[in-house]
C-alpha cells in the first residue's frame, strides 16, 4: 500500500443510513481508488427459516425480509407456489395486488427522494420525502390496516378486499399526493446546485449495468430497457396504458430523474386499476401443493425481485432462495464509485437505494491504515462542496 | 426533581441501532421525528454518535455479527443512559426466534428500560413510549438514576 | 425468441451435453447439464443469447447438492434455470462463472458459505453474510445442520 493512501471506516452504525453495514473507502488525497463492503449486520437466515415453515406461513416471513418491500416480497412468493401447483388467481385479487404494488413503489420511491436529499445534506428534501408520503402510508392503513407489513397477499389471492367506500378516499389522497410531488418535482429537478452535483457522478455504463445484471431503476438510468411488470407479465400490468422510463446517462441525477417519473406511471396505474377493478372472488382457496418447483419474479421498487421454491408435496418447501434486487444493484458500487471524490460517494452509494435488510437476508480497521474519517466528515465535506458549488453558481 | 433528571428530560438525544432489523421499524422511526408526527418539536433529535446519546433505541433481533458491537455501543453510551427496544423483534426476537444467527433476546445482552411491541409500532407509540420513560425518569422510577 | 426458440438453439449447439430438458409450462423451462459444462454453456447463454442472469439457487435435498442457474430472457418473459448435479458430496466444487458475468460475484461467496460449495477459479471466496466468528467448516443452510438450542449458546 502506498503511502499516500489512507482508510475512510464508515460504520457499521453511522448517520447515515438506518441499516448497518460497514465501508471501507480506500482513498488519495480526495479520490476513491477502491472501496469494500462487509455486510451480514442483517442476516436472519430467513430462508433456512423458510423451510420450517409452511406456505400460509412463509408469506408472513417473506413479509419481513424487508420493510419497504413488504408487498413485493409476499407477491413474490406466492407467484412462485402458484407456479408450482398452476394455480388460477380470481382476476379481483390481480387488481388488488396491482395497486398494492404500485401504492409501495409510490411510497418507497418518495422515500429514496427524501434520503437522498439527506445523504446530500439536503435535508428539506428529506423532510419534504418523507412528509409527502404520509398519504400513501394513510392509504395502506385504511386498506389493509397497518402503514407497513401489510399481511395483504396469499397464496391464490389476496386477504382483504378494497371496499368501494374506500376508493374516494384513495383518490383524494393520491391526488393530495401527485400535487406534492409536482413540487418535489420542480424543486430537485430543477435546482442548479443538484444538476452540479448529480449530473456526470457515479456513472454506470451500459454495458457494466448488463455484466453485473442489474436491475430495476438502476439498470433503466443506464438505458438498459428492463422491467419486470412488462417483460414477464404479472398482475393486470399487461391490460394497462403505462410507460417504462429509461434515460441515457446513467448518473445519479439519471436515477432520480427515473425514479420522480415512475412514481406519476405508478399514479396512473393505480387510477386505471380503480377504474376497471370487476367484482367477484378475491381468493381462490387452492387447498393442495404438488411436488415441483416454481420461480416468481415480480418488479419491486427497487427491480426484480427473485423467489425459487422446491417442494416436494409436503407442506414446507425443501429450498426457498429468495433473492432481492439490491443483491445484484449492489456490486455495481465498484463500478461507480472508483475515481470520484469522497464527498460524492456516499450519494453514489445511495444512488442504487440500497436495503441492506433484502440483501442479507465494513468496523474494526487495520491500525495501520492513518487518517481516518467518520461518516459526519464525509457529510461536512459534501455540504463544504455544495456550498463551493453554489458559490461558484452564483447561488439564487 | 434534581439537576440531572431535569436535563436528561429536556431534550432527549437518541442514537439508533439498527441490529438486524427488516427496515420498517428504523422507517417508523425516522417517520416519528419528520414533519407529520414531528418529535422534534419536542426536541428529540437523532444523534450521529452514541456518545452524545441519552437513549440508546434498539431495532431487530439481534444477529451474532451486531451483539458484540451492541455491548460495545451500550459501554460506550455516557451514564445515565438509557435503552428502548422498538418492535417485535427487538422485544422478544418474534418470528426470528427459530434462526441459526440470532442467539438471544435484546434484554438478554445489555439492559432495557422500556419496551415498544408492535411489527412496526405506530410513531404514535414511539411517542407515548417517550412520554412514559420521561415520567419514569421524572418520578425517580428509573433504577439507572 | 420463444421458449422453443431458446431450447433448441442450446440444444443445437451443445448436442447430447444437455442431460435433459424440462418444459415446465411455456414460460419455464429446467435444463439438467453435467457441473463440467457450466462456464461453457453459461457464456453462451449470457453472450451469444443475450439472457440476463438473474442469480444462482444452490439446493440441498437428500445429501446431495445442485446448483441451479437461473437466466432469464427479457424480450418474452422465459426464464431458464440450468441444473449442474454436484456429484461428490463431501467436497463439492464446480468451476467459477465469474468471469462470464461479474453478477455471480456475490452469490458464489453466498453459497459458498452456506452450502460449503468450492468455485474452482474464484478468488474471493470470503465471507459475505455469516459473521467472523462462525465456526469453520459449519453450513447452516445444509440439511445436516441442526439450529442448535438455546441453552447452549455462548453469551
């Protein structure tokens, strides 16, 4: 190691994010020239859990792999046991999970808004994230009646309808919601002081994004066209007028431009969904497994989200892999973060919207490596450049 | 009531641990201290570092990676301090109980004041959970004062 | 290309190296191959067919171990998941696709810390999820392993 080189610790408690994880930012002078992970501060062996289990209860614990993904996850799995048993879903319940879906994405999305406003040292953005997304949090607690873990999908259907008195109530907030986030809007991706920051950062290039396989808004900014909800149909997505957002850059400012735009795609559904929702069952009670296996893949907010489970007709699977779409976003940070200032890192880190909780299903350093920063450096030295930038801007 | 029980009540410094938790609670909480339900008015605050800390809030079930480093972070918390555990998990270890890489309850490895139940609780909890510690730290009930 | 379209060129191209064919339903689709046919058959997969890799299951049922591959081909919705049958089961080991995609860079470390598998040609085979102190040689996510109780934790 070189002598100029020097080890910035970040974790595994720090400010910055609410999940532990441990970073080790190799630096020169200002640049990153190599960057490692430690994770497992999360992991709970829930698949081994899984085996445990029986299906009706699996949904549950798949429920808490993550907080965010509390939708996705259930879906998910239930997919994959209908794949093994072929069981029909009733068309109501298909509506159902659509909207559920597209409610999390909608709050998930504003919430990534809010932490990397945060990350930035932007906090009114993340006051303003996290105060706009309430509405979406109501919704869920008047449909299924908790903000999360909503316990809303099983296997062949969905546990709770939506009421018809509830659907005004829906689209009065959402519309509360939409007016907040044309603001939001304006406001990030407009500012000139977020363009000289995110603009040209963290780059992912196309063909790193197709080698490490990655997925979901991150795999988008970088132009690759994917999504789940259009490429292998689930839910009513294929009877709905809705757009897939791509954009060339692949930067920072490419994620969150995706990420603003999927939330008014994820608005619209929702409407359509409301619109066209036909009556009748929500569950279509399947009552056997078969012996098999079955693979369930569904577009969570953060991209596609991974269940295989082998059965062999007993009524707990014999392998339940499940795998989250940060697993494989997340690799790409060496891709990104290698050669640009340490003050941008930790937005680059955010940029994928890591949830370290899905992925697991870096804090004692060598003392040999000098100069060490903490986490609240890296956030002064990031707000120092913002600063720096506005100066230069001839800040309005 | 005497000096320190006054300055430890007047505006509470929490430092959040996140030991193996699925996110919502940690979610809940930062929702408890942004505009809607806004504990900061009352001036609680999150804290970057446990040193500054008065209340040491725990999420999630503990795994064998972060139990060495919650003692750690539980040593290093200036006295009087205090721990909340925060949801289910936290509490008794819930649906992970039955996991290979997770060893024990959190009152099992440092010493707990007060408990919130709940998968997640509600902010409104978080809330009545801080008014309750303050009046126990207020009436002297608190054993650590 | 259809689910056919995408079997009969990996037949086409590979002959009797595909052990056995499994078409689950018009969407899935189950490949048996030998572990020695991996790389070859992933890079094709991957390169020459343009399938995104969506990730690695290893599976422990009856002592013995399989890993199954999972690609997945976006223009029509197949996924195709490649089953390597790890014969010996106390050592086993399959080579590395590593440098066919860097997407398995994470799961190899994963399996190989929980299922005991050896990448051949992977260097960095470190711990991922299991923490520093877990015991040597010890797979959880093995059949074999038994969640120990609690009274004989180590507080």
């Amino acid at each position: 190691m070189s002598n100029n080189r020097s080890t910035i610790p970040i974790g595994p408690y720090h400010p910055l994010q609410e999940e532990p994880e441990f970073w080790k930012l190799i630096v020169e002078g200002e640049k990153v020239v190599d960057v490692d992970v430690r994770i497992g501060y999360n992991h709970r062996g829930i698949e081994k859990i899984s085996e445990s289990k029986s299906f009706d209860q699996s949904l549950f614990l798949v429920e808490r792999i993550c907080g965010i993904c509390s939708s996705s996850h259930p879906i998910a799995c239930a997919q994959a046991i209908e794949d093994i048993t072929g069981t029909e879903v009733p068309e109501r319940a298909l509506y159902i999970r659509t909207i559920s879906q597209e409610l999390e994405r909608l709050h998930s999305h504003m919430l990534w808004v809010g932490l990397a406003g945060h990350f930035l040292g932007y906090n009114t953005v993340f006051m303003w994230g996290w105060k706009y997304r309430e509405p979406i949090c109501d919704i869920m607690e008047t449909v299924t009646g908790n903000r999360q873990n909503y316990a809303m999908h099983k296997v062949g259907g969905v546990r709770r309808d939506i009421e018809k008195e509830h659907i005004p109530y829906i689209l009065t907030r959402l519309d509360e919601f939409l007016k907040h986030l044309d603001m939001l809007k304006g406001a990030v991706l407009d500012d000139p002081v977020l363009h000289a920051r995110l603009k040209g950062v963290g780059v992912l290039t196309k063909e790193a994004a197709l080698d490490y396989s990655a997925l979901g808004p991150t795999a988008r900014a970088s132009d690759v066209n994917i999504d789940v909800r259009r490429d292998h149909p689930y839910g009513v997505y294929d009877r709905l007028k809705w757009n897939v957002i791509t954009q060339k850059e692949g930067d920072v400012f490419a994620k969150a431009v995706v990420r603003i735009l999927e939330m008014y795609e994820s608005a619209s559904i929702i409407r359509q969904c409301l619109d066209k929702m036909p009556d009748g069952p929500i569950d279509s009670k399947p009552k056997d497994i078969s012996q098999g296996e079955g693979i369930g893949v569904i577009e969570a907010p953060r991209g596609e989200c991974f269940h295989y489970i082998k059965c062999d007709g007993t009524n707990s699977p014999v392998r339940h892999k499940i795998r989250a779409p940060t697993y494989m976003n997340f690799p790409t940070f060496r891709e990104t973060v290698i050669g640009e200032t340490v003050s941008d890192a930790t937005i680059i880190m955010a940029a994928i919207d890591p949830c370290y909780c899905c992925t697991e299903r870096m804090t004692v350093v060598d003392h040999k490596d000098k100069e060490l920063l903490k986490a609240q450096d890296l956030i002064r030295l990031s707000q120092e450049k913002t600063r720096k930038i506005k100066e230069e801007l001839g800040a309005r | 009531m005497g000096l320190k029980e006054a300055v430890l009540t007047r505006s509470i410094n929490v430092f959040h641990v996140s030991s193996g938790s699925c996110n919502n609670c940690d979610i809940e909480i930062l929702d408890a201290l942004t505009p809607r339900f806004d504990l900061e008015r009352f001036g609680v605050t999150l804290v970057g570092s446990i040193k500054h800390a008065d209340v040491m809030l725990c999420t999630g079930s503990a795994n064998r990676q972060t139990v060495p480093i919650i003692k750690n972070l539980y040593e290093q918390m200036p006295k009087p301090g205090f721990v909340i555990v925060y949801g289910a998990c936290g509490c008794s270890r819930g649906l992970f109980k039955d996991s290979y890489n997770t060893l024990a309850p959190l009152d099992e490895i440092i010493p707990v004041d007060a408990y919130i139940p709940g998968c997640p609780p509600k902010p409104e909890a978080t809330i009545a959970a801080l008014v309750k510690l303050i009046g126990k730290i207020k009436t002297k009930k608190a054993e650590k004062i | 290309m259809t689910i056919d379209g995408i079997l009969k060129s990996i037949n086409d191209r590979f002959g009797g190296r595909v052990l056995k064919t499994e078409k689950k339903s018009s969407r899935r689709a189950y490949l048996d191959i030998h572990p020695k046919d991996i790389v070859d058959m992933a890079r094709y997969v991957f390169k020459d067919l343009g399938l995104r890799f969506n990730i690695a299951s290893a599976v422990n049922d009856f002592d013995r171990i399989e890993i199954l591959y999972h690609f997945s081909y976006d223009q029509s919705g197949v996924i195709i998941s490649l089953r390597a049958m790890l014969s010996d089961k106390d050592n086993p080991r399959i080579d590395t696709i590593t440098h066919v995609t860097k997407a398995a860079w994470w799961i190899e470390r994963e399996i190989h810390e929980l299922f005991g598998v050896v990448f051949d040609g992977n260097e960095d085979l470190r711990r991922l999820l299991l923490p520093d102190d877990w015991p040597e040689g010890v797979y959880p996510m093995k059949k074999s392993f038994v969640v120990p109780k609690r009274d004989s934790r180590k507080s």
